[in-house]
C-alpha cells in the first residue's frame, strides 16, 4: 500500500475529473497508479466506520445504476447544485447535497473507472467537511454519500463484465490487475442497503425472506468477499414480473430467480408485507433496465430505478432518480438520452448471470490474467 505519510489531494482529483465537456470522443482520464492506492486505502477507512445498513435524513436523491456511464454521472451531480453554486462554478459542491447511490458503478460501460474513482473521492472530500463534528462531539458519521454494494461490485462478476478488463488495458496488466483486486477489496466492506429518512428501505436487488427486521442487515458482517444468503438478496434479487398463480398470490412467495441464476424473485405480497413489518413506506431498488428509467411494483410500494441512459448504447432506455425531499415528497426526474444508438441496437437489457462465471475466489492473482430532466407528480413520504 501506498506510504501512510502521503496524501491525495483529493480537491484537485476531483477537478480534473470534471471537464466532461472536453471528453470528445470518449477520452479518457490519466490515472497514477500510486493515486488509485491512495483513494483505496481513504475510502477503505470510510465504510469501515459505516453500518450494513447506512442511514440518511432527506433531502436526498437516490440514483440507480450507472454502468461507467461517466457522462451522465456527471449530469445527475450537477442537476443537484444550487443556481448560486453553479454561478459561482464550484466545481467541488456536489459534497453539500446529499445521494444515495444503489450500486452498479462498474462494468458495461467505457468509463468505469471514472465512475468508481468520482463518487469514491466525492465520500472522501465529504468526510473532511464533517470530521469535526465527528471529532468535536462523538456523533455518528454524518454522510451525504451513501454508496451501496451492487452485484457488479463483487469479485467474479466485475472480473468477466469488463472493469477489469479495463484497468488492465489503462495500467498495465500487473499494475491493472493489482488495483482491480484492491478495489474488491474495498467492495466487500461497502453496505449493502440504507434506510432514508426512516421510511424508505433502499438496496441493489430487492427483498428476502430472510429479512426478518432491520437489524437483520446491520447484523450482517463485513468484509464479505462472497455474498450468500440475505446478502445475495439484497444484491440479486427481483420481483416477480411474469403473471404465474404465485405472483398473483396474497400471499408473500418467494422463488428461485431462474433470470438471474441465483438468488431469489419474490411477488407484491411479499413487499407488502415488508412494509407492513418494518414499518417502511417504500422499498426503492435497482437491478434491472427500466425502459423508462422507473418503474412501480406492488401498489407503489415498490420502486426500480435505473440511472443509465440508452444503456451500452444499445438501447432505447431513458434515465432517472428519485428525490425525497426534507418533508418527505418524492418526484422522479427522468434523463433523456444524449448519445447516438447504435446501428444495430439490441434493444433490451443483457441479463447479468451468476451461475455461469469462473470461480476466481480460490486462484492466486498471478495464475492467470485473461487477455434535459422532467419530474413526475409528487406524492408523500408520510401517510
């Protein structure tokens, strides 16, 4: 690891990560190897200090998948600044609003890389504002970015969906494979679901039966290199979107998810019934592309959000987020796409399966190393 004695100056990392106007034809950023070390071992400290489940108060926007779709990151951290902000051009205040992102920074997209390395540095320049406070009067540690785990951020399926692949090509296949292993590292200690304003459980995948209570999450340990059982869940899981008799059922099913190859599906009692125990108003998840970019399940109980405009540039999908606001009145704003489709669109999502990817978990690392925003109605966080 890099020498404890020096630092990132994380102000100026964050700046040159900025200029996305100047990205033309996808340029890529210039990464040191030893400045990616840096930001590992600062954040690694950060969700160390967290909970399993990470809480936050609103007002706060909630983002879906981004996919190392580095550009449109960059536009749902700008539509979060304030007019005077954006006149002043301070190009580091997106630390004074608050998000939560829900996973799937990496893999798909061209700029993964980016991604992970903004929104890491984003929670780092966040932690200097609030040290302070930490330091002065013992409170808990008062985020403003809370970023879940997604099922992209473990080990095998980040490994064959192409951010590795990607480091390797950027920094070498030794320096590229190192750092790509230091980052799961930091993956297995992010949370895995967060509760927003007391009311709104949020996570990757979706609901399990093994979610039992809140503390159900928070007793779950980290590091966890490999998610199984409520961890898988919270990752994986989706509804049940075919009409089969247990879909339809009253009562809360859950099933084996034959889409994804493990995990599980469950139907809209189930989420009722979540709600109904945990005394939730809405549980919000991503997972999945939405063509629209959300999507309500379970008598809007449920919420899918997907952040990633025309996904891999194959498809015809718009964007969106989710904002809560301080007296708990939530609106969507939806992304329109603003990249060219490609010839020969595919037009759907490519499932991620987790059944089917070499088991890399037991293998030495030098074995191998294989070659414009519109807003829906509000409605009320309170009853």
């Amino acid at each position: 690891m890099a020498d404890d004695n020096i630092t990132l100056d994380i102000h100026q990392f964050i700046k040159s990560h900025l200029f996305v106007k100047n990205w033309i034809n996808y340029r890529q950023h210039v990464y040191e190897k030893s400045d990616l070390l840096l930001l590992i071992g600062q954040i690694m400290e950060l969700f160390k200090m967290e909970k399993t489940l990470a809480t936050i108060s609103p007002p706060v926007t909630i983002v879906g998948d981004i996919h190392g779709q580095y550009p449109d990151l960059v536009r749902i951290l700008n539509s979060r600044i304030s007019k005077e902000e954006a006149k002043q051009k301070i190009v580091t205040s997106y630390s004074s609003n608050r998000f939560v992102f829900l996973g799937d920074y990496v893999d798909r997209g061209n700029h993964s890389i980016e991604c992970i390395c903004l929104v890491f540095a984003l929670k780092v320049l966040d932690l200097k504002f609030v040290s302070l406070l930490v330091i002065m009067f013992q409170i808990a540690y008062p985020t403003n970015f809370v970023l879940l785990r997604g099922n992209h951020e473990t080990k095998a399926i980040n490994f064959a969906y192409g951010f590795r692949e990607e480091l390797e090509n950027r920094l070498g296949k030794k320096d590229g494979f190192e750092i790509w292993e230091k980052f799961n590292e930091v993956f297995s200690f992010m949370p895995l679901a967060c509760l927003v304003g007391g009311r709104i459980l949020c996570m990757h995948g979706g609901i399990s039966e093994k979610l039992e209570s809140l503390d159900s999450i928070d007793s779950i340990v980290r590091p966890l290199p490999e998610v199984t059982d409520l961890a898988q869940d919270l990752l994986w899981s989706d509804p049940m979107d075919v009409q089969t008799l247990a879909s339809i059922s009253d009562t809360p099913k859950y099933a084996k998810n034959i889409v994804r190859g493990l995990a599980h599906s469950f139907n809209d009692a189930a989420v009722r019934d979540v709600c109904r125990r945990l005394n939730l108003h809405l549980v919000v998840r991503a997972h999945q592309m939405i063509p629209e970019g959300f999507k309500f399940n379970s008598d809007r109980k449920l919420l899918t959000i997907f952040s990633a405009p025309r996904y891999m540039n194959e498809s015809d999908n718009r964007g969106a987020t989710l904002q809560v606001d301080v007296n708990g009145q939530l609106s969507i704003s939806v992304m329109r796409y603003t990249k060219p489709l490609r010839t020969k669109a595919l037009g759907s999502d490519e499932i991620t399966r987790g059944d089917h990817l070499p088991d890399i978990s037991r293998k030495k690392s030098n074995s191998f190393i294989p070659s414009t925003f519109s807003s829906s109605k509000s409605t009320s966080l309170k009853k």
